[in-house]
C-alpha cells in the first residue's frame, strides 16, 4: 500500500501550535548539534517549519518538496537574510537533484513514513552527502499521537536503524510522539 502524501492544503497543520508544543523545531535543531559553515537539504521541507530556523543556524539550505506550493508559502515566510540563503527546489523523493558529496547534512523531518521506496532514499541522501556528512531524521511513533499520519503508515522506531544501516547512529532520542536519530556517513 502506497502511504499518503501530505497535501498542500493542509498546511497550516505544519505549523500550528500542537505541533509547537510537542515537536519544536528548535529543540530538534539543537540536538542535530548543527555546524555554522554546514549546507544542508531539507527533504520534504513543507512551508519551512524548520528550513526557516535551520537557515538561521547554517551556511546554505536547499529546500527541496514535491508541491510547489510548499516552496511557495516557504519563501513568504522567509525574511530577506533567509531567502538570501534558501534555494527552494522542486523535488520527487527519493530522487534528490543534487550534485555528489555537495551536502554537510540532510534533514529527514516527518518525511520517512511517506517515502514507499526508503532503500532509495537513503542511496539517495548518501550519494548527496559528503564523506562524514551526517543524517537527521525524525519521524513520529508507531501509536496514536496527537498528529501525525495514519498510524499504519508509520515506521517503528526500532526499525530506523535496519533502514539506514550503511550509516554510524550517532545519537538517538525517543519521545511519547516522535524519535529522533542522527546519523553519520564513513
């Protein structure tokens, strides 16, 4: 069963208070423990929920999602210093237009449970990353939580390291609604 996309005319879900609360972008940049000089991707980045802060945190961000209105409502958001620094990018996950090794880092945030092909998705993001290039990826819980998709659709969290297993864990982190890994390319 293919999983759902989510759709662009539910974007203010991606941002709202619940997700604030419980999921805040900067607490999930804080413990990615970013790099000033890093370019980044932001795969499946919606209308910049974290793109908009990571960018203040970062050298360069590529903003890549599958609906141009994402990309769209991202750049309304983003101030002058952050536009200056995002390239938003149309994008078909798991294919990344992007040159070899070009990336410090990409950022899988809510997105893994959507991808039907992950094993490409993965080749994908390695290929893209540069040796030592890390992955930070999050997704939400196999049980009912206060959003997020179906719950079929989700992928367990013990399941994530099999998935990225040509990769180093460096870092795990698990909560009531979501986990949070951070992986590092050999």
């Amino acid at each position: 069963m293919t999983p759902h996309r989510f759709e662009a005319k539910h974007m203010e879900k991606l941002v709202d208070e619940v997700r604030r609360h419980i999921q805040p972008a900067e607490d999930i940049l804080h413990r990615a423990n970013l790099d000033r000089n890093e370019t980044c991707a932001d795969i499946g980045c919606g209308v910049g929920y974290v793109t908009l802060p990571l960018s203040r945190s970062v050298r360069f961000v590529v903003a890549l999602d599958s609906q141009r209105e994402m990309l769209m409502e991202l750049m309304s958001r983003a101030n002058p210093g952050q536009r200056r620094k995002i390239l938003p990018l149309v994008s078909e996950l798991p294919n990344l237009p992007l040159r070899d090794g070009v990336l410090d880092r990409v950022l899988i945030i809510n997105v893994l449970h959507e991808i039907e092909d992950r094993e490409a998705l993965v080749s994908e993001s390695i290929r893209a990353l540069r040796p030592g290039g890390r992955i930070t990826l999050v997704d939400f819980q196999k049980t009912s939580t206060s959003f997020g998709p179906p719950v079929h659709e989700r992928v367990d969290e013990s399941r994530v390291p099999a998935i990225f297993e040509s990769l180093q864990v460096v870092s795990h982190w698990s909560y009531p609604e979501f986990y949070q890994y951070e992986f590092k390319r050999y």
